[in-house]
C-alpha cells in the first residue's frame, strides 16, 4: 500500500514540476531559516549548561538603591570570594575572576592578549578541560600560566607549550602549566589566558576593600544546599562587614545560577529580570511564523489544484478506501515532501551559516556526530510535513466521489475561504515585518543623527602600555613637534566609553540622600576641550602643566551642574573619592554612553585620578595616513617592545548602533524571506486561479472584454487581501514599536507614512507577482481556450 | 440481492427542489442482467451511486444481501462496498497517474490482499479483457476502448457481486462499445449480478430487463428473456 502513496506522490510532483518547485522551495526556505533561528536559540540556551557542577555554580551579585532605584550588578567586592568561603560551610569553593590585558611575548613574538586572574579552583569548579596538565595544580603558584589551545598555536606553532616561559609586559616570566581545549562557543567566559590570583598581590591590584567592585565572583555550593537558604545567609555579608567602618555599606549580596546569567542579566527593581531572553522569545516567534507562513504555502498550493486530485480521490473511495487511509496518504505526501525540503534547506543553512554567523556574531555549527540533532532532524520533518499536510489532507479526503466523477464538482467561490483566510496570515506577517524593519532602520539614523557633543572627526585613541606612561611627556611633545597631532590628552577611558564610576560625593548644598547619586568619572591631564572638541559653557579646560594645583581640579558636564543644584559651580569645592576637588569648569553635555538615553551626570577629574587611555587630535594639515605614520613613529621609539594600535573615536562611536544595526538587519532578512516566501504562494494561486478561470476569461473577451481590464479582474481578488492583511498588520506593527520605541529615552514616533509605504511597498510586490499569470491569461488566444471545453 | 421500498432522495438549492427519485422501489435478483433508462434528470445516476453507496437516501429502505443499509455511516459502506461492488463509469475515471496494472490493482490494496496474491489476480483479469501486452502503460497512451475495458478490470478484480455501470459505452465507438458490452454480459453469465444505466437501446438489449424510469419513478418493466 505505501510503495502504492509512494509512487503517486512521487509522479504528482514530477508532473506537475512548476507546482513542485514551488512548494519546496518555499518550504526549504521556510525551513532553513527556521533551522537558523533555532540553531541561534539553542546556543543562546545553552550558554554555560555544559558544567558539570552547573546546578551547583551561582554568580554572587549586588543589590543596592542609586538614583533612587534599585539596582542589581554582578560585579563584587575581591575579598567577596574569600570571604563567603572562610565563614560559609555551605560553599564548597568560590573563584574570582578579574579581566585583564598583557602583552605575552615569545621570543620575537608580542601579542596583546586578553584574560583572566583567577583562583586556583577556577579549573575544578568550571568543566574547561585542559589538553595538558593538571586541573588541581596548573594554577598553585605565582609564576604559572595556563593558555588556550588557539594561543599557543599563535605562540608557539606545533609545539608543545607545556613548561615553556611566556613572558608578560615586560616584566616577569611566567611557565606554561596547562593547555586547555579551545573554549566552546555557549560559554560567556572570555579568555585566553589563566593567571593565578596571587600575581595581582604582587603587581599591586589586589585589595581588600568592600567598596571596590570590580571582579566576578563564582561560588560552588555543597549538595543539597538550596538557593533559598544560602541567599538569606549571604544577603547581609557587606552591610555586616563594613557597619563598624566609616563606609557602612548598604549593599546587599544575592546568587544568580551560573546557567541562568546570559539570558537573565537585565536588572529591574533589584532582580534579573531579563535580557537576551527576551531576544530568544522573539525569535522563537520569528521562527515559528516563517515555518508556519512556508506551511501555509504548502496548504493553500495543495487545496488550490485539489480539483486535479479530486477524481483520484474519488476512484479511490469508490474502491473501497475509507477516509482515514486517504488522511493517511496525504499527510504521508506532505511528509515526503518536507523530507525533500529539509535535504534542501540543510543545504541552503550549510551554504549560509559563515554570512549569519558573522551577521549574529556566533560560531553556530550542526553538530551531526549528536544523534540529538539527528533525532531532532527527523522531528522537526515530521511535524513539518504534518502542519502542512494535515489541511489539505482533511479538505482532499473529505470530497464527494459522486460528485467529482461526475464532472459536477466546482470548488467554491466563497467570500471567505480557508485559503484567503492563510493568505491574509502570511502577508500581515510580512507587512508588519516590512513596518518594522523601516522604524528600526529611522530610529537608528534618528540616534545616529543626534548630536554627539564633541568631534570625532580625526580623533584618535590608544592604550597606555608597556612604557607609554613612563616617557608619556616625551612622546606627547614629540607628537605635536613631528606634525602627528594638534593636541594631546590623557585620559580614563575611551571618551566613547565610561570606565568607571562611583557615589558617596558631597558638595556645597548637598544632602545625605545626595550620597546615592552616582557620577560617571573621566579623567584628564590638559586640553581635553580642545582635543576632544567639547564645548566650555564656563570656566576653563584643566591644564596641570600650567596649573600644578590643577592635579585635583575637577570639570562637571551640565547635568552634573544640574543634579547637585550647584547655582556658581567654578570653584566649588566637591568631596569625592576620598580628596578635596576643585571645579574649574563646566562642559556642554556630550555622549559618552548611549545615544538613546539621557547624558548622565560626570566628572572629569585632574590626574590625581588615574589614566588608562591616551587621545590625541590628528593633524589636518596632513592626510590621516601620513598623521599615523608620524604618530607610529613616536610611540615604537619610546615603548618598542609593544604593537601599536590607534582607534578611530568615530569608529568606537559608531559601535554604539551595532546591536540595533543588527535588529535591522534582522528584521530586514527576515522581512524579504516572508515576503519571498509569501509571494512564491502568490504565484502558485496565480497560477491556478488563471488556470481555473480560463473558460471566463475566454468568454469575457469573445464578449469584448479588454486585455487591461482582464488583468485588472484577475488581479483584483489578491489585491484585496493584500489590502485587508495591511490593514491587521498595521495595529500589530504599531503596538510592538511603540513598545519597542518606549525602552529608548531619545527615539522617534511611529508615523503614518510608514504604514503609507509598507502597504505600497507590499500591494507593489504582490501585484507584480500575480500580474505574470494575469497578464498571460489575458492575452491568451479565447479560440483556445474554449474549445477545451 | 438488492430489494429497495420507497426510497426517497431530494436534492435542495436555495430556489430549487429537485425530486430526484420519488418513492421509488425496485428489486434485483442475484445473477440478473438489469438495464436502467430514461430521459436525463429522471433519477437514474441516482439510483446508481445509492445503490453504490456513494450517496444516501433520504427515506426509504435499501436491503442489500439481506443487510438494511441505507442509514449505514461512511465506515460501514466503504466496507460494504469494497467487498461486494464494482464501477464502470462513462468517463472511466482510471488515475492518469498510475499505470494500468496499478489503476487495476487499487481495490485489491484497500481489501488487503498480499503482493504476490495481486499480481496474480491483476495478471489474471487483465489477460480475461485483453490489455495485459499494455500492462506498464499510462491511461492516456491507451484508446478509449482500452481504457474502459482497464476500467472493468478494475471493476471485477475483487469478484464484486455486483456491477454497476453508469453508461459504459457513452463515450466509445460502436465496435469498442460492443467489446465492453460483451465483456459484461460475459461477466453476467459467469455469476455476475449487473445493473446497468444507459441511453443505448441497443446495450440495452444485451440486459435481462430493462427497466424505464421518468421523474423518479418507474414508469414499466420489459422483461427481454
């Protein structure tokens, strides 16, 4: 019986091959996108499951009120770890890690590296297995390194590293005691490199301060301790540790699940509530609808040339089969043919995965040696081909032999029938998807548009290295005097970023309450203004070399001004961190952060802060290249051991759009595959509509009926449901970006005209789609078609 | 075998009612050779396909090898019928997408006969009608005589009790319409009970009796032998 289904499935799709291509195709492409998504998904999921120990790993967090909210963070105190270790018998291990960059140099080679100072327990409590050496041993003492497979094939080729010397900086040298296999790609874990934690004792960066919150800290719970009961121990260990000191602290420590952490890492009202899950759900609904709109492809194609099938289905029941075998046989059809589709769309992921790999930032993969996928694979055809079978499989058992073997049976014509009803899904879906991806493309030119406050037109930045610091007056001179740069400026950060902030600060007129205002700190040592291209509204630029007292001078943006109600800032005098500062002036606000959100307050502080960054304003006199060239010079003659890396300030700038940037791109591939796919059915209609009016047209035209307005007749019908799916899609579309607007301090508002254009945009697409098969229904000869009757 | 009472079938539009079999009853004997006439609308199709158990009655009482089944569900009469009926139609209706020997075939799948038992019995029939040299061909490679005598291959591959055929030679030539009117009175005398509609007064005679109908009703008997 089944080779019987087989070989009529397989000759109806050889026969009726336009038909064929389309359905899969359609289906192929539905289906390989949602094997993307869900391979995006899975990844995202999975981050940090693959511990062993991982139902036992919880981040410690802090939960404290600022600015009059609660706040939730995960960086922690560095004698947090110890700490909960000595006093809590509940944890079994806890492991700091603190993020760090060195240069590690090999012989010749010096590379800028990112990695971690960490505990000894780091490779016990994490599932990172080490290549060589050994997990318990690899970090017990201050000399050790452990590298990454990738690093020591950057440093040392095919050779085995184990036991050979790295050295860091400049300074000390330091044995390679493991290699660990490559770190997988669902971990947030950065690194390539591990160092013991006691070397920060002895470069100075450890500290014991309960204030300071700069490290992660992991704890390993014993079997059988809850969440629950751990978390109401450790809540109060910072405010119970710091009561009796002049910082009494008001922060309180709480666990998250390691697993939990890279979807739930948004914190609102003191709780991670979410963050990329949001993400992942959206997508998963993103997913589900572009199956579903292939799907429907599949079902409104099968139900459309139904009647070719009709008589089979009667010859059928006529000798003696029930309904339930016909169902049978055509959701096995449909099976078989998402079958074909998958084999179509694996292709069609393998080809495309580098391009969405880079466009998602990922390294997604199909992992055929798991059988899961495999078993996954065949679920995912099953449920496929019965989704898009089990309609047409229902509407094609369900007809009346008497009928269809007479020659009686016409399908209806009905105002609303299932398919029209399916077509109006799939193009709302895609219309509402056109909406988005024009409201997410406006708002980020909108964002883009804004003023930044300061010029990133030749502005340059780099890193203070090696001996940067120690010849930084040489090497600032020198870059003026060779013509590379115009002015010259240390500074905290990236003025495109903020590095750092704190609170507790007191000034003129300041409350108590004043002391849970969080400033964002930035630092400079002369001419920021002028470097930077701020505006001054008052006061004057920091400039230590003229002023010496200017060494704990302090310059406030607007906002800052603003949030201390300071009425003659120049000249006050502002308690923080410990020191007097005195304010010499006050700059227009710029964007440091993001430009969505309102400019927070700041501070740029005099050099008895601290510098990480040097900034320095091209030449214009020169062209950029020959300005870097010069700029090159100075620095490998005064810290040769290191590479030299500039930064564009307008390309660390225009980073600040890339997760939006990627939304719209998103939202934009994801738009054209709908409105392929929909159209792919279109076509597919178009085609049986005009081949089942062909004795109308015929009829109409031997009666005079124009050229023109038979394509106008024809095209009318999909033109209303185009129309009608625009008209749902429109509330939806503006809902979800409104929705989406509002988490954007700065963000445009939804306009008519976009619908206006989505709607054109779309009524355009479909009309050329179905005007092919009206047009040629039309001007096809009436003699012709009649005479087939 | 057959013995209908009264049956009543009523086909409604929004405007119009059409009477199509009006108290109608008629009794056929196993073994006999019955031709249905009349002038199109009397109702003749649709004492066939009630008596094919395609369609249903809306009063009245069918009795099939003593078994009353004009109220049997859909189930019950595609069992019914796969075991006991055979087609013939006027326009064949053989699937242009399997081949002869698989059009042929089709009954013994859906009764569930074993491979090798329908290859024999599909080789069996098809050598009786005389299309077995064009056993792996498409039904439109064929003539129309062709067709419709794979078309009552189909119909008495299974040893139906009865045939049905619904103006067999309506759409064929004189000397093919013979052939497949000798096929079935060949098929009669080997057991076959036959019920036959047709135009043609002339494979009308081939019949037992003949009986005319006219709105639904009969209107006389001619008993021929």
């Amino acid at each position: 019986m089944f080779s019987n289904y087989f070989k009529i499935a397989f000759r109806n799709l050889w026969k009726n091959k336009a038909f064929s291509f389309i359905n899969i195709a359609g289906l192929a492409v539905g289906m390989a996108s949602a094997i993307l998504i869900l391979l995006w998904i899975q990844n995202e999921m999975s981050h940090d499951h693959f511990h062993e120990k991982a139902d036992r790993i919880y981040t410690l967090n802090n939960r404290d009120k600022f600015n009059g909210d609660l706040w939730a963070w995960s960086s922690t105190p560095k004698i947090l770890g110890p700490t909960v270790k000595q006093e809590f018998p509940e944890v079994e291990d806890a492991v700091r890690t603190n993020y760090s960059t060195f240069l590690l140099s090999v012989g010749d080679k010096h590379l800028n590296v990112q990695g971690y100072f960490t505990d000894t327990g780091f490779l016990n409590m994490f599932s990172f297995p080490l290549i060589n050496g050994n997990t318990s041993t690899a970090l017990n003492s201050i000399n050790k390194i452990v590298i990454t497979q990738e690093l020591s094939k950057k440093l040392f080729g095919d050779e085995n590293a184990m036991g050979k010397i790295i050295r860091l900086d400049s300074t000390d040298n330091f044995t390679v005691s493991g290699v660990l296999k490559d770190l997988p790609n669902n971990t947030k874990f950065d690194f390539e490199y591990l160092l013991p934690w006691s070397y920060m004792n002895k470069i100075g960066w450890n500290d014991s301060a309960w204030g300071n919150n700069s490290v992660q800290t992991y704890v390993l719970l014993k079997n059988n301790v809850s969440q629950k009961t751990f978390d109401a121990k450790v809540k109060n260990i910072t405010i119970d540790h710091t009561k009796n000191t002049g910082d009494a602290s008001t922060t309180q420590v709480f666990t998250q699940k390691l697993a939990d952490q890279w979807l739930y890492s948004k914190s609102e009202n003191g709780q991670y509530v979410g963050g990329r899950v949001e993400t992942v759900k959206l997508f998963a609904i993103i997913a589900a609808f572009i199956l579903l709109i292939a799907c429907i492809n599949f079902m409104n194609l099968s139900t459309a040339r139904s009647e070719k099938r009709a008589k089979e289905v009667g010859i059928r029941k006529v000798v003696g089969a029930q309904k339930r075998l016909l169902i049978l046989q055509f959701i096995g059809e449909s099976i078989m043919l998402a079958f074909i589709a998958f084999v179509l769309a694996i292709l069609i992921v393998e080809l495309s995965l580098p391009g969405f790999n880079n466009l998602v930032d990922k390294k997604l993969y199909i992992d055929w040696s798991n059988t899961s996928y495999w078993l996954f694979a065949i679920a995912f055809i099953v449920f496929t081909g019965v989704l898009a079978g089990s309609y047409p499989a229902f509407y094609l058992s369900s007809y009346k032999p008497v009928k269809v073997l007479k020659g009686t049976f016409k399908a209806s014509n009905a105002l609303v029938t299932p398919r029209k009803v399916l077509v109006v899904i799939q193009f709302t879906f895609a219309i509402a998807l056109i909406i988005c991806t024009i409201i997410v493309e406006r708002q980020i030119q909108y964002a883009q548009s804004r003023d930044s406050g300061f010029v990133r037109d030749k502005l340059v930045y780099t890193f203070i290295q090696g001996d940067v610091d120690k010849h930084y007056d040489l090497i600032r001179n020198e870059l003026i005097s060779n013509g590379a740069a115009v002015s010259v400026t240390k500074s905290m950060s990236p003025i495109t970023q903020r590095y750092s902030d704190g609170w507790g600060w007191s000034w003129p007129g300041a409350t108590e309450d004043d002391k849970k205002t969080d400033f964002v700190r930035m630092a400079s040592d002369v001419d920021f203004v002028k470097t930077m291209g701020v505006q001054i509204v008052q006061g004057r630029d920091i400039d230590v070399y003229k002023y010496p007292t200017d060494s704990m001078a302090m310059m406030l943006n607007e906002s800052a001004v603003k949030v201390m109600r300071l009425k003659n800032p120049v000249g006050s005098i502002i308690n923080a961190d410990g020191g007097e500062w005195h304010v010499v002036g006050v700059v227009k606000d710029f964007i440091y952060e993001s430009p969505y959100e309102k400019v927070q307050q700041l501070a740029i502080m005099g050099p008895k802060s601290w510098f990480t960054t040097i900034h320095f304003k091209l030449n214009p006199a020169n062209s950029t290249q020959k300005d870097l060239q010069l700029a090159e010079k100075v620095f490998k003659k005064y810290n040769p051991q290191y590479p030299v890396t500039f930064n564009f300030a307008d390309e660390s700038y225009a980073q600040k759009f890339r997760e939006e940037k990627r939304t719209g791109t998103l939202a934009a591939l994801f738009a054209g595959l709908t409105i392929f796919i929909s159209c792919l059915g279109l076509f597919g209609l178009a085609t049986y509509m005009a081949e089942n009016r062909i004795k109308e047209i015929g009829v109409r035209k031997v009666l005079g009926a124009s050229v023109m307005s038979i394509t106008g007749l024809l095209s009318k019908d999909f033109l209303m449901l185009v129309i009608f799916s625009l008209i749902i899609a429109t509330p939806i579309a503006w809902w979800a970006m409104y929705a989406w607007l509002k988490t954007y301090t700065y963000h445009i508002d939804v306009e008519w005209w976009v619908f206006v254009l989505a709607g054109l945009l779309s009524i355009t697409i479909a009309l050329l789609t179905v005007s092919y098969q009206s047009i040629r229904a039309a001007i096809a000869n009436p003699a012709k078609s009649l005479r087939t009757e | 075998m057959i013995k209908i009472t009264e049956l009543e079938k009523v086909y409604r539009t929004e405007e119009v009612e059409t009477v199509a079999l009006n108290k109608l009853s008629i009794e056929v004997k196993e073994g006999e050779f019955v031709a249905v006439m009349g002038p199109s609308g009397c109702g003749k199709s649709t004492l066939l396909n009630i008596l094919g158990m395609l369609d249903d009655p809306d009063d009245g009482s069918f009795v099939f090898n003593g078994i009353e089944v004009a109220h049997f569900n859909e189930r019950k009469r595609a069992d019914l019928r796969k075991n006991n009926i055979g087609f013939v139609f006027q326009s064949f209706n053989l699937i242009d997408e399997l081949t002869v020997f698989e059009n042929v075939e089709l009954p013994l799948i859906y009764t569930g006969v074993k491979t090798a038992e329908r290859k024999k019995r599909v080789e069996e029939v098809l050598d009786k009608v005389q299309i077995m040299h064009r056993r792996n061909h498409y039904p439109q490679q064929l003539s129309g005589g062709q067709q419709q005598r794979v078309a009552v291959a189909r119909a008495v591959v299974n040893h139906p009790k009865l045939i049905l055929a619904d103006e067999p030679t309506g759409n064929l030539d004189s000397n093919n319409g013979n052939e497949v009117m000798a096929l079935l009175t060949e098929l009669n005398e080997q057991g076959t009970t036959i019920v036959m509609v047709t135009h043609s007064e002339h494979d009308a005679r081939y019949s037992h009796r003949i009986i005319r109908m006219l709105d639904g009703q009969t209107v006389t008997e001619n008993i021929l032998i």
